[in-house]
C-alpha cells in the first residue's frame, strides 16, 4: 500500500499584521460597543437582562458588564468567526462583530465571564502581538470565583461577563451621543423590560453621572392619533411548496412637531433595531406618497423573520418579504397619513387666511408696472420665512397721517377645506359675504394633494390656487375692491378692462401675500 505524499502548498493562514488592517478600518465608538451589547443580549450567548455601559474619562476606559449566562470559554470573543450560529432572537451569524469591536476600539482588553461559581480571565495588549507577529493565546483555565481573582461588580452579580476595553488611540467616546445612539438601536429590549445603564466615573473612580436609557421613541396616549396592530405575511417556502408565516407586530403614531429626520419607522428583531424606512408611507404601486412629516414608530419581527434579515444588521434582505410587509403596514397606517397630510393643510392656509386679512386693509396698491419686481414698502406685512408651517407672522402697520382706530373695517377672510363630495369635484371657489369673503378648497382633490406630498410642500402652488378665486371675486365686487384698495385705487382699476382689472389684482395679492417656499 503507498502512502500518499504530503501535499506542498503555500500556506494561507493570516498573519497577526492582519489585525492592524482591522484596528484601521472606519467604523465609530457607538457601533463597536453596540456588537458588545448584542452579545450580551444575545439569546444564544450571554442573553443577559442588563448591561451597564462603565466610561472612565480619566484612565480612557469603556467597560461592559452583563449579567448573562456567561461564557463557555473566553477564547470565543477573540477569535474571529467563531460563533454559536443564529438563534431565534440573535441576528449575529458570523461571530465577528464581538471580536472586531475589541480589536478596533482597544490597545488592550482584558476579559472575565463568571459560570457556576468560577471564572475565566485572560487579557490581551494588540500593539504587543502584532510587534512579535503572534496571535494570543487564550487562557481557557476556570478558578474558583473571589475578591482575588475576579471584579467586584462581576462577584456581585454571581454570573456574567466583563469586558474592560483601554481605548486605543484616535478613539473618542461623547457619552450624550453613544447614550442616544444605543437608546434608539436597542429601543426594541428597552420596550421588553432589558436595562442598559450608562455610568460615567469621576476621577477618583467614583460614579459621577448614572443613567438608565430608555426608548427615544414616545408615542401618543390619544389612540385616535396612533395605530397598534399585529399582521402576518405569508411567504412561499421554496423547500417544501408550503407557507411561511412571517409575523410583525408595532406601534404608529402622529406626533406633533415631530421633525423630518425623526418621522421614520423602526424595523426591529430581537433586541435591536435592523433598519430604519418611510417606505411605508408610500402605497405598493406609488400612486399614494406621502411625506409622512410628524409619522413615527416600530415594527417588531417574530422569530420566523430569521432566515430573511440580513447579516450585517441593517435590513430585510427578501425582497417580496420586505414589499409585502411595507404595503401591509401602508393599509393600516394610511388614515394616519391623511390626517397628518390634513393637519399639515390646515396650518398653510390659516397661514394664507392671516396674509389675506392682513392685506384686506385698504392699503393695497394697484402695481403701475406688471414687468417689474414687487418692492416692499412700509405697509407691507412682515413675514418670518422659515421652512416651517405655521411660522408666519404677520404685522400690518397704519396707513400715514392715520393711526390704528382710524383705519377701514379689515374684511374678514375665511377659508375652509372641504372634501370632494362637498365641493361637487370643483377645485376651489370663493364666495363674496357681507363683510368678507369664504373660500372652499377641496382637500381631496389630487391637485391639492399632489401640492401636500411635494418635498418641499409646494406651498406656493396652493397659495396660487386660492388668491386666483379670490381674485375673480373680486373683481366685480366694488366694496371688496373698496375695502382691500381704498377709494382712488378703486377707481383706477374701474377704468380698465375686465381681464386687466383681474391681472392687476391678481398681481397685487401675489406682490402682498408672499410665500418664502417657492417650489
């Protein structure tokens, strides 16, 4: 019998300079104590109940305490793809993420887990092993757990693990920012009862500042403001032609002056957020799309969602999975969309009806050059021009030679949504009143709607909109063109053609009611 010779190769296994090429990759502080904190809450690792995030700014230390089940060996967060696979609950895989955050955010690491009374230490400098050009090698030894041997905040505990990290150069820790960082990635454990404390030490190792962090999430009490459902998306299962159930459970709600950046919903599974979208804020074939200003909360994933999420942590990675949770979530959440677009509609025009009576002072002044550029002047009124509904302020000054007593009856301007069935399908329209006018704008209509979803709104479209009708009731109107002109302007504009008369109030209005988001 021949024995095979020994196959010749070149050997492929990394050199230890290999964690120098990782120690110089981009990442931030908050990402690398986050995959610290995920084992910790692991189901199939520490599946600890809480953390407590330890920032010593003096010694420039972050420690992680949990108080899991422990580890069964410390060897496993050092080294790189060993891993307890995927757990229902755990989107980890790869057992990566703990080892790359200890080699990038530390010089040195020291490590104890605390099982069954005993515990495993070991503490490893990277400077040191990549100048000798070897890899640590772990301890894998268990002693008896004492005052000796293992920290006191562990020993109290009775099981767990720490995790001391000596932070490496260039790495900066701003504890509000980690703080708010780790408060919204892992909003889905803080929901479910978990605790992350973060305490900062003060100089002489005392704690200076102890914070438990909550959900940066805060829905409305009012359930006529919020939607609280639970759905399931089937799936075909490619293995054996049946179904699987995916299940999704969360909270939406419409919060007031909730800004843009913060109007998302949360995609969580297990205890962290995968992915935040507004996807939802769109129906599945874009004919509805919303802006969704003022919208926000979470999606829960259940445990079947595992096998779709991807394994960097950051989003669903089935497509038709993803498509069919996101127009399941759409149907529920679309009378909360009409109403925040509602709302949003209403401020623009009290906005425009406070211009418009603003103007309807008798100082408006018919423009002798329609080619030229409207200049203010002292009358005019003052507006604050911010991006923001419901910003503007406005400010009418008397007319020289008068005070504010003697100025003419200001008429009353009103103007009013109305739905489609309401309006008879007609866009908008003014109807002059004694002392005033009140103008009906259809807000299901899909002129108006499309102005509301603009990003920017289109605001100046629908101010366009109303000071149009407007306009046309005013022209054959003497006491409203009285009112809003005076005497001699009046009469200026009777001398004309009826359709000049109506450019030259149109153009008077627009010149009067400015509006700062010209789209």
């Amino acid at each position: 019998m021949k024995i095979a010779p020994p196959i010749s190769g070149f050997d492929t296994t990394p050199k230890p300079a290999f964690l120098l090429a990782m120690q110089n990759q981009k990442w931030h502080v908050t990402g690398a104590i986050s995959e610290l904190v995920d084992n910790s809450f692991g189901p199939g690792r520490g599946n600890a109940q809480r953390v407590k995030v330890i920032f010593d700014p003096k010694r420039q230390i972050v420690s992680v305490l949990d108080d899991g089940v422990g580890m069964e060996t410390i060897g496993q967060l050092f080294q790189l793809g060993e891993t307890v696979g995927r757990t229902p609950g755990d989107i980890g895989l790869y057992g990566s993420g703990g080892t790359m955050a200890i080699l990038w955010l530390a010089k040195e690491v020291e490590l104890w887990t605390l099982r069954n009374g005993e515990v495993s230490h070991d503490k490893v400098n990277w400077p040191l092993q990549i100048r000798t050009n070897k890899y640590p090698l772990i301890s894998t030894s268990w002693k008896k757990a004492s005052f000796s041997n293992t920290p006191v905040q562990l020993l109290e505990l009775g099981h767990g693990t720490l995790v001391r990290l000596h932070l490496a150069r260039g790495r900066t820790v701003r504890p509000s920012h980690v703080k708010q960082e780790l408060s919204r990635t892992y909003s889905p454990a803080l929901r479910r009862g978990k605790k992350i404390t973060w305490i900062t030490l003060a100089t002489d190792g005392k704690t200076k500042a102890r914070e438990d962090l909550r959900p940066t999430l805060e829905l409305p009490h009012d359930p006529e403001r919020r939607v609280t459902f639970q759905t399931i998306i089937e799936i075909p299962n490619d293995e054996d032609d049946g179904v699987i159930h995916l299940l999704a459970m969360g909270e939406i709600g419409l919060i007031d002056d909730l800004p843009h950046s913060q109007s998302v919903v949360s995609i969580g599974y297990g205890c962290r957020v995968i992915q935040e979208t507004r996807d939802c804020y769109s129906s599945p074939d874009r004919s509805e799309t919303f802006a969704g200003i003022g919208i926000a909360g979470y999606l829960d994933l259940g445990d079947a969602w595992t096998p779709f999420l991807a394994t960097t942590k950051d989003a669903i990675h089935h497509g038709p999975a993803y498509d069919a949770l996101m127009a399941r979530v759409f149907t529920k959440i679309r009378p909360l969309l009409l109403e925040c677009e509602d709302e949003k509609l209403n401020i623009i025009l009290t906005d425009l009806e406070l211009a418009l009576n603003a103007a309807f002072n008798g100082s408006l002044k018919m423009p002798e050059n329609v080619g030229a550029m409207a200049q203010p002047h002292a009358e005019e009124p003052t507006r604050d021009l911010t991006d923001e509904p419901g910003s503007v302020s406005v400010k009418t000054t008397a007319r020289p030679g008068t005070t504010s007593e003697e100025m003419p009856a200001v008429c009353k301007i009103e103007i009013q949504e109305c739905t489609d069935a309401e309006m008879e399908s007609i866009l908008c329209k003014a109807d002059p009143r004694p002392g005033g006018m009140a103008v009906f704008i259809n807000k299901d209509h899909s002129f108006v709607r499309a102005a509301m979803r603009s990003k920017p709104i289109n605001r100046w479209l629908l101010n366009h909109m109303v000071l149009r009708e407007v306009t046309v009731a005013m022209v054959d109107d003497e006491l409203l063109l009285a009112r809003a002109f005076g005497a001699k302007e009046t009469e200026k504009l009777s001398e004309l053609s009826p359709r000049a008369r109506e450019g030259k109030v149109m153009r008077a209005l627009i010149d009067r009611v400015r509006e700062p988001i010209l789209t």
